[in-house]
C-alpha cells in the first residue's frame, strides 16, 4: 500500500511510479516529513484495528450505516486509551486521524466515511466529547448571602424542594464539585451523556447516585425513617471531565 524509494538507481532508469513516488517523498520533506510520517502512522494503526477484527470485508463500503460502524468504534478505541503509544490523546488529533481515513477513501475513489457536521453516530459522539471538554470546569461561587437565604428556606420544610435543592448544593460546595458532573444548567430539559461506549446517563446525580452507610458501613435504608444512623455519604459518579467514569467519594459524618 505505501511504496517508499530511498534512492533512485543510477544503473538504471527508474519507472514512472517510482518518480512519482519519489517526488511526493522530497515533497514531504520539503514541506514537513514529521508530519507526513506521523499521518503514514495514524493510517497504518486503523488499518491495523480493521485487521485485528476482521473487517477487510466491509471497510471499503459506500454503505453509510457501515462506515459509520467503523468510525464510531474505532474512535472509541482511540478515546479508550488504544492509541499508537497507549496513551490518552486530545480530540483534535482524533479529528486528525479520522481526516487521514477520509482522504485514504477518497483515494480509493470511495465516499468519505466521516464528516464533522454530519448527523452520524460518529459525529455526534465527537461533538459530545468536544462539548465535555469544552465545559467549564467551575461556576461562580454562590454569594454568602445567597447561601444563608437558601438555608433558612430550607429550615422551613426539612423533606421539601427547597431542603433537597440546599442539599444537593452543599454536596457541590463542599465536595467541590464540577457542575456538568453533577448537576444540570436548565430547568426545562434534561441532559444526557453519552459515554463512550454509547451509554446514555442522565448528567445529574440520581437518587441511585447517593447512598448512606451506618458505623458499621452497612447500607441505611430507608434513608429518612433512619437518619440519625447514618454516618457516611456515598457520592457516585457517572461521567467525569478526567474520565474517571463510576467513581465514588465518601463524605463521613461530623457531629456535634
């Protein structure tokens, strides 16, 4: 597939491809062999997943449905770690390795598999790891005010709206906490997470995302009938921005 020509012969007169594929070697170099070597690499690793699962079959496809089967699991190879070097990359050099892919198709006279914009499985899993990026990682502080108001409204019905919304907030002071991680910014739609592997989860805690453990670390349930015997507080997670996806964080008791 890739034919490299370190010299051209002088006993000979080369052929015509190989003059053309030396004249694209001095070319890269001119321009940036680095970068030419490192986009050969990047090639060379998808082919090699195609290979490993057995997939010669159908990789080369004008078939939406299966190209976009091949992206969106090899990119979630890539976001799982699998790289050239085993290490995590950042998303734009996904977006590298999915160009190269496009223009390896389009050598080969075939539709591009992948486009940024486009409503593919693929696309929608990169713009939503972009997005969980690209969040910010904290909010402006609550005001001391603003907090003392919140608790005295929560005072007034301790298993109301208000006591839950208090709270779920402190967790978030003083766990200091991400808001994507736990919280949703909107109160009319619910946000969802789709991990890498296409699960979908909610982007809030859930009443299965907190749990409580008694002083012999039992679990306390019912939760309110039993309140005083709770001594420590479970915070699980379901999406991390360091993708320490499943987490869990315990909060333990300070009585007076």
């Amino acid at each position: 597939m890739f034919k490299y020509l370190s010299s051209i012969s002088v006993f000979r007169y080369p052929t015509w491809d190989d003059l053309g594929c030396f004249s694209e070697q001095r070319l890269a170099r001119s321009i940036d062999l680095k970068e030419s070597q490192t986009q050969d690499s990047w090639l060379i690793h998808s082919l090699k997943i195609i290979s490993h699962y057995n997939k010669w079959d159908v990789y080369l496809t004008n078939e939406i449905n299966v190209t976009d089967e091949l992206i969106t699991n090899y990119m979630t190879f890539l976001l799982s770690g699998f790289t050239i070097k085993n290490i995590e990359i950042p998303l734009g050099t996904i977006k590298g390795y999915t160009a190269v892919i496009n223009n390896y198709y389009k050598q080969q006279g075939m539709v591009l598999p992948f486009g940024v914009k486009s409503q593919s499985r693929a696309a929608k899993l990169l713009r939503e790891q972009e997005k969980f990026k690209s969040d910010p990682a904290q909010r402006e502080p609550i005001l001391d005010l603003a907090w003392v108001k919140m608790s005295e409204l929560a005072s007034e019905d301790e298993l109301g709206f208000r006591a839950t919304v208090f709270d779920i907030a402190t967790v978030g002071k003083y766990g200091r906490l991400r808001q994507q991680e736990f919280a949703m910014d909107l109160i009319d739609v619910i946000k969802i997470y789709e991990l890498p592997n296409g699960v979908e989860v909610m982007r809030a805690f859930c009443i299965r995302n907190v749990h409580y453990q008694d002083e012999n670390r039992d679990i306390v349930h019912p939760r309110l009938v039993k309140e005083n015997e709770i001594e420590e507080l479970e915070t699980e997670y379901d999406v991390q921005k360091n993708r320490r996806n499943g987490q869990i964080v315990w909060f333990c008791r300070e009585r007076q």
